[in-house]
C-alpha cells in the first residue's frame, strides 16, 4: 500500500505532508472549537452521552 503512495504522489510530497500533519491537526482542532461555539452549541452537545443529561428542560 505504502508504495503505490509513493508512486502515486512520491516521496517528496508525503515527507511534506507528514511535516504538515500537526499544524492540520491543530487547526483543525480550533475550527471544531469554533463552530460549536458560533453555532448552537446545545444541539452539537447533545450528541455527547455525558453532557446529554445534563440540559434536560425544565
């Protein structure tokens, strides 16, 4: 599998990539971060078991 990678795209730009990774990773992490917190926040949370129980409607 590795070397049809290789083939396919080589060596060059997978050594790129891999230096990319955690900067991808982080963003990525914000921009989650970012959408519940500018969208609603409640219905995003709600799919997270522990949090669920926690808004109940009066």
């Amino acid at each position: 599998m590795v070397q049809v990678i290789n083939k396919l795209i080589g060596a060059k730009y997978i050594a790129i990539a891999r230096t990319w990774v955690p900067t991808m990773v982080g963003w990525g992490s914000v921009g989650g971060v970012a959408l519940v917190h500018f969208t609603d926040w409640r219905l995003i949370l709600d799919c997270v078991p522990y949090i669920n129980g926690k808004f109940k409607d009066i």
